[in-house]
C-alpha cells in the first residue's frame, strides 16, 4: 500500500524533488511558481486557496505528487461549476468547500499526476484516491481536476472521475522559418487581413521590446504591473497576482518570464506577460493605457507567433476564450477537465449533462475548425 501525504504548504516540498516531477514543460507547474504564489499570499486561505499538495515517497525519495487546494470558493479556475454550486444551494446542501488540483489561476493544459515513472499507474491511482479520501475526511462536496493532459484521462475516469471536454485556441509551429511563410499559409484574404493588422501598428509608430524576467528592472517592472491590472480593473476586480509575485518570480525563473513592452515615442503603452519553457510559450496577461487600433492581437498574438518562430518553439497557448484568435492562425483543441462528487445523485445528473455537453464542444470544435484561415493544402500542424 502506498501512503499518500498531505502537505500545507509548497514550501515543506523539496524543491528539487518536487521539480524532478514536475519537468521544465510547464513554468508554472514548477515549485519556483506556486511557492511564489503561496508565500506572496495570492493564494492562501485568505483567497479560498488553501493548499493541500499530495505526495508519496518510497526509499529513494519523492515517488509522485499532485498540486492540490481546498477551495471556499470557485473563482480563478476558469472551468465554470457555478450552475452545479447553485443546484447544491438550491436543495439546501454545501458544494463549498471543495478539493481542485490546478495550477492557480493558470488555464493551462500540464500534467496533475507527477510521477517519477510516466508507466506507474499504482501511483496515479493512489494519489487520486488520496484526493478522495481527504474530501470525505473533509466532508468537502467534490474533488475537481482541472486542465490535465489528455494522456491522464484515462486514469482520472478508471478513478472514477467524470470527463469534461472544453475547448481552447492554440498555435502550432509547423517547421516555419519566418513570419511570412506562417502568413503564405493562409489563404489570401485573412493573409491580407493579417497584413493589415500588422501594418496598422507599425504605422502608428509603436515598437515593441522583449525582456526576460531576470532583465527587467523595477521601473518597467512597476509599469506592466499597472498595465495588465487595469485590464482587471475594467472588468470589475484586481489581478489574481500581485506586483510581489511577479517580481519574486523573476528572480526565482529568470528565463521562465517574459515580457513584451508596446512602446511609444519611449513610453510604454500596453504590455502582455508570457510563460515560457524550451518547447512552449504561454501568454497570460496583457494590459494599455488607451485604446490603439490592433494593437491587442500584436502585442498578444503576432509578437507571440514571432517569438516562437524565431525560437523553435512548437506550441504557444495564448490564454483561454476568444474566438478572434481563430483568424490569427489558432486552432481549436480539446481541454479537459474531471469530477468527483460524494453526492451519488449530483453526481448522476452531472454526468448526463456533462455527456450533452461534451457532444455540443465537439460540434462546437468541427465548426469553428472550418473557419481557421488555413489553405485547404496547408494547416496548424
């Protein structure tokens, strides 16, 4: 039998055993990240973010490990639970609190399973039944697996868990040398449309700076913080990460953080956040200082698309939603998520309507999939 272990805190972890698990794929599954999230209070009790990270040993240390929180809440998960929230209330029962392994307010697909060895599935299992276990000790309602890779679906549902398809727009690299040739790929009028966008931001005088985490100084540090949280501002709440997080990330992953600076006649005018490993870009958050023609898909798409052609890198996840990101050359993919519920006919119903709604994502998927700005002789992948 293997014991599974609660741990309160990233930090009783050790970071070198957590990140042997953890891999350098994902920067913000990495203990660097979620210690800075923890220890700058952006995700603690006082948040709803209560940590409860699992993880089993064995004689040669760390054997796996699952990031996983208590929540009081169901903000900053962007797999949407309100309606099922609602139901509980409606027939006088408590869906708060819950059990959700994610990466905090990160909407990003990375593994939720970290196993030393991929093949061990006596460890995957016994983490998700450690998961169980701790929401019936708990008398929490449900235990939630957000944003998990496709390859661990198939033990969350042997676990019991219920499947849920969702939808998210990536890019992907295919062996392109430049900006243009990604462009030849489309079919002439979104090229032209492409074009335009481009050329309105460079005829507008913005031009645009690159600056990895450990290079920003405090000043321009200070200046894209206030950019991206006017952006939550606008929406009616401030940003999930504080100034202190970011700055102490950029110390703690240097090369994970990157930041793209709109700047004009030498001030900066809206900036986007990025994530990075050797692989991958991640777009996060984004920000201005007014309104500029285009200047949203540049600084968040086409400066991303640029940064990976120039890198190699083969994948960029710019974030979730936006239809407006299908005629910049993303394509819909699925995402997934899956659900526990102690509740048997909760959780009964839930699984009828999360069967109905998968078919409509995959519809959902086919159809938008045909309007992707590809030639019929070219495409994403």
């Amino acid at each position: 039998m293997l014991r599974v272990n609660i741990n309160r805190a990233i930090a009783d972890i050790a970071p070198d055993k957590w990140n042997a698990l953890a891999g350098k794929d994902h920067p913000f599954l990495r203990h660097e990240f979620l210690l800075a999230a923890e220890e700058t209070g952006c995700v603690s009790p006082e948040t709803g973010w209560s940590p409860r990270h699992l993880t089993i040993e064995d004689d040669r240390g760390l054997l796996a490990a699952m990031p996983l929180y208590e929540k009081s809440h169901s903000w900053g998960e962007f797999v949407f639970d309100w309606a099922w929230a609602n139901a509980y209330d409606q027939a006088g029962l408590h869906y708060y609190p819950k059990l959700v392994s994610a990466v905090p307010f990160t909407p990003a697909p990375s593994r939720r399973l970290l196993l030393r060895d991929a093949a061990d599935d006596q460890s995957g299992a016994a983490l998700l039944q450690g998961a169980i276990a701790l929401a019936r000790e708990t008398n929490c309602s449900s235990v939630h697996v957000l944003f998990p890779t496709a390859d661990e679906i198939d033990a969350l549902g042997d676990a019991g868990l219920l499947i849920r398809k969702d939808c998210q727009f990536h890019w992907h690299n295919n062996q392109y040398q430049s900006f243009d040739q990604f462009l030849d790929s489309f079919t002439s009028s979104k090229r032209k449309k492409a074009r335009r966008d481009r050329r309105r931001v460079d005829e507008s005088g913005i031009r645009f700076q690159r600056i990895r985490g450990g290079d920003i100084d405090d000043a321009r540090m200070s200046i894209v913080y206030q950019l991206i949280s006017n952006t939550f501002m606008r929406r009616g709440s401030m940003p999930y990460f504080s100034e202190a997080f970011f700055r102490r990330l950029n110390r703690s992953l240097p090369d994970g953080v990157l930041y793209v600076l709109a700047e004009h006649a030498s001030s900066v005018v809206a900036a986007a956040v990025f994530f990075e490993s050797e692989h991958a870009l991640y777009g996060r958050y984004w920000g201005s200082d007014g309104q500029y023609d285009a200047l949203h898909f540049e600084t968040c798409y086409y400066q991303g698309i640029d940064y990976c052609i120039e890198t190699g890198k083969q994948l960029f996840e710019p974030g979730t939603q936006g239809e407006h990101k299908i005629s910049r050359g993303f394509s819909p993919v699925p995402t997934w998520s899956a659900h526990w519920l102690a509740h048997p006919q909760f959780a009964s119903a839930i699984e009828r309507y999360l069967d109905e709604e998968g078919k409509h994502v995959e519809r959902y998927i086919d159809e938008v999939d045909s309007h992707t700005p590809y030639k019929a002789t070219s495409g994403p992948r």
